[in-house]
C-alpha cells in the first residue's frame, strides 16, 4: 500500500534514514510524528485519559501507548523524516504547520475528520479552510488559532514617548506603515550611550518582521511543478535593509537571527521597542525570554502591552491529523478519534488550555468569551487582556495563498539575504548575489531547477522571481 505524496518525495526524503523503522508497531500503540514539544506536553497536561508520562511514551488509561516521535523542524528535517514514516506505514497520527500543509492535504495518507466524527463546526474558519481537500473533505484539525500582534516594550516606550504615554496613543504611533517608520525614527533619535550607539531600537533582528510580508503574499508560490517567489518576500528584504542602514535594528549577527540566542535574550531586555508575536510565540518565547526579571507574579519594570498593529497578519499554526491507516486500526482508532476530538474541538479542554498556555485556540466562542472576562488578563502585558486583539485580528486571517514549499521558500530568504543586511558593499553579499544563493539553495531544497539545463533545451527553470521584481548590484526594484 505505497503511496506518493508528490513527485518529489523521493528527492526530499532520501537524504533522512527511516525513522522508527525495523519492527512493525505492537497492537495498542500510536506512532505520532512532531517536531517539537508542544502538543505532547498539552496533551500530557489536559487531556483527561492520560495515566502517565514518561520521556517519548505517553500511556493512556485504555493501554494505548503514544509513542512521540521527534524531528527538528528546521531545514524541513521533519517533513523527510514524516515521509520516510508515511511512506513505510509507520505513522498513526502527526503533526503539521501551515507552510507546508497543503503537501500533505492532497496526500492519500490522510483520514476524512468528518468521516471519523469530528465536528469543526466551532472553530475559525481559515484553520479549516487550508485542511481541506480537493473533494471538499476536512482532513486535519487545529487547537490553535495564530493571529499576530505587536508587543511593545513599555520601558522603552516611557523612555522615549514619557512616563503618561498610553497604551491607545501607542496604538496610534504603531498602527500604519507610515506611522511605524515615524515612531522607529523617534526611538533611534533619543540618543545614544556611552558606546556610542543608540539606546533604543525599533526591532531586535532582520527576521523579526518577515511573517507580516509572508503572510500577505499576492498569491500562491508553488503552482503547477513551478515556483513563483512573491514579491512582499523581495519588500521585506527591501525594507529590512533600509531599516538596517537607518539603525532601527539591534544586531544584524547571526545569532541574533530567528531563534538565535541573543535574538531571544534581546526580548528581556530594554532596548527594542518592538516584538512582532502571535499565541504561541508569546508562550514559547517572550514570556520565557522575560521571566528572569519576574518578582512576585509581576513583570516590574519589565513587560509589554499588546496593539494590533500596521497590517494584519499570522503566523503558522500546528494541525493535527490521523493516517488512514490508522483510523482503520481497531486497536487504536477509538483513541485516535477521541485526541483529536478533545484536544482540537472540545471548549472547556479549548478553554483552559488557552489559561495555562495563553494560547488562543480554535474555538470562537470560547475565545470570544476569554475576550469579555478577566480570565482573558495576562500578566506579561501588565493586565492587558490581550484576548481582544486576538479575536480581531483573526478575522483576517487568510490561508488561501499557502502552498506545498513555503517553508523552504522562506527559511532560505531568510538565511541567504542575512549577509547582504550585515554588508552589502563586498561582492559576494550584494542584493544580487545573494539572490544568486538563494535561488541556488532553493532549488537543492526543493530539487526543482532554478536555472535553465545548458544541455536540455526543454528543461527550462523551475524557480522564478517576481515579474514585479528586478534586483541589480544592490538595488531592489518593485513594481506595483
């Protein structure tokens, strides 16, 4: 019972050994496939049929062992691993983020949720939407919803903006393009220290932004064998740089880059103004980034408020789902359904989780409720019930531009440009060079041509830049 998820599975996959190969799984055991901790620990702690934990075993009441399998996410490790898993019938239920949902929607591994009985009729609609198959069938499901927010830092808001700043004048200074550049501006030009640079800055890295530009992207990027790099991904670069040269950045260093270290020390302490976070980030890296400085239960001198911001946006989002292998397994498919159902669709489950994470999951009258009650209080934004923003931001949230590579389209953006916002002025870290990095990393990632074969006139490239996009030397030119 083989099958392909796409015709370049085999390219992705056969640089990762199998994982969990060698003997078949014993009766009363799912193999579930993560990258991280996240839902393991969540369903560790909230879902009610758990009798013990204990590393990468979870046992149930019924017997059922939940055996954790687990791949680092970046460089899509995690997507060869899980293919690996797929393609020899080792995976029972697994995890999946929106860059890279739709390769395994309209795979033939995947079980129907309505088939096997989840009702998704409360949760937000762009979480389903992605989750849906040609046949119009929901084949994944998602706790979760990720609309982003800015985090402002109030010390560094006092100091530049005085002690009666407020959070609506805030709001104000941050919630158009326009008014974003005035406010880095004013935050740069308090001054500098003793070093001689600035006190304060804008944003932490060149990363910290990428996901507004992502997340508005004009269409879809891979279509039909071909990928198309969108525009807002070259705005970012653009806009990044300049923000670089103004000094609005702290460090452009590669560990203060997406998940550096020094990027996550840098959000505990007070020289940022802005931390660009949604649900998840704010539980996985701000509140822990900030803790150190906790006294009492309060953030003191060190916290954040929470505004909507210039432009609306998101960030990623984990769905869960079952093979169908699985929910044909009698041993299993009871318990499989009965996680998905409570862990993504059940609203007192939804409901605390949301209170011990300060997630903001996937059910809009729950969140909507959390909105309207102090229960919806965080203490890392100062009382702020943060709920509020969330329920309006993910209004506009929008799925439907997503496609089969956006993880390793962004991830190697990301990494490629880096040198040239550290210095552009050496050859080989030009706008242009560094294009010529990119489009050759991405094409290894993807296995798809990004330059014309020499030898083969038929064999044309795969991997276009914008049509609206001209880069030369180290000028960026955007057409509207």
């Amino acid at each position: 019972m083989k099958k392909t998820i796409s015709g370049v599975l085999l390219a992705l996959t056969a640089a990762f050994a199998i994982v969990g190969c060698g003997k078949k799984k014993s009766k009363g055991t799912i193999n579930f496939y993560v990258w991280n901790d996240e839902f393991k620990t969540r369903l560790n702690e909230l879902y009610p049929d758990v009798e013990k934990a204990e590393g990468s075993k979870t046992t149930l009441k019924n017997g059922v062992v939940i055996n954790w399998v687990q791949s680092a996410n970046q460089s899509a490790v995690y997507q060869g691993a899980l293919d690996t898993g797929l393609e020899n019938e080792m995976v029972d239920m697994f995890c999946f983020e929106a860059d890279y949902a739709t390769k395994y929607v309209k795979s033939d591994y995947v079980a129907d949720m309505g088939a096997l009985g989840i009702d998704q009729s409360k949760q937000y609609k762009y979480t389903k939407d992605i989750v849906t198959n040609a046949a119009g069938k929901l084949v994944g499901s998602s706790w979760q919803a990720t609309p982003g927010i800015i985090a402002y830092n109030t010390t560094v808001a006092k100091a530049v903006f005085g002690d009666s700043i407020s959070l609506e004048d805030m709001g104000t200074k941050l919630n158009t393009w326009d008014e974003y550049q005035k406010t880095a501006k004013a935050v740069h030009d308090k001054g500098n220290g003793t070093d001689g640079k600035p006190l304060y800055y804008m944003n932490i890295g060149t990363d910290d932004w990428f996901r507004v530009y992502q997340n508005n992207l004009s269409s879809k990027m891979y279509v039909n064998g071909e990928i198309t790099i969108d525009k807002q991904l070259f705005q970012w670069v653009k806009d990044t740089k300049k923000f670089v040269e103004d000094g609005y950045v702290v460090s452009t260093a590669d560990n203060y880059g997406l998940w550096g270290e020094e990027w996550g020390k840098e959000q505990g302490r007070n020289r940022a103004l802005c931390v660009f976070s949604c649900p998840w980030f704010t539980d996985f890296c701000l509140t822990g980034n900030v803790k150190p400085d906790v006294k009492d239960g309060n953030y003191g001198d060190l916290g954040y408020k929470a505004v909507k911001g210039y432009k609306s946006w998101f960030w990623g989002g984990t769905w869960l789902t079952a093979t169908k292998k699985a929910v044909e397994n009698e041993a299993i498919k009871d318990t499989v359904k009965d996680i998905i159902a409570k862990m993504t669709t059940d609203t007192d489950l939804l409901t605390n989780l949301a209170k011990k994470y300060g997630d903001f999951t996937n059910d809009e009258a729950a969140m909507n409720a959390l909105a309207n009650s102090a229960d919806g209080n965080s203490t890392l934004f100062g009382g702020q019930n943060v709920y509020k923003i969330y329920a309006e931001s993910v209004k506009s949230a929008d799925l439907s531009n997503a496609s089969d590579f956006d993880q390793q389209i962004c991830e190697n953006i990301q990494n490629k440009f880096r040198p040239f916002f550290q210095d552009s002025s050496k050859a080989d870290q030009t706008a242009e060079a560094c294009l010529a990095a990119y489009l050759k990393a991405l094409g290894e990632a993807t296995s798809l041509r990004y330059e014309d074969d020499a030898k083969d006139a038929t064999k044309k490239k795969q991997i276009h830049v914008s049509s609206k996009v001209t880069i030369e030397g180290n000028t960026i030119t955007i057409a509207d």
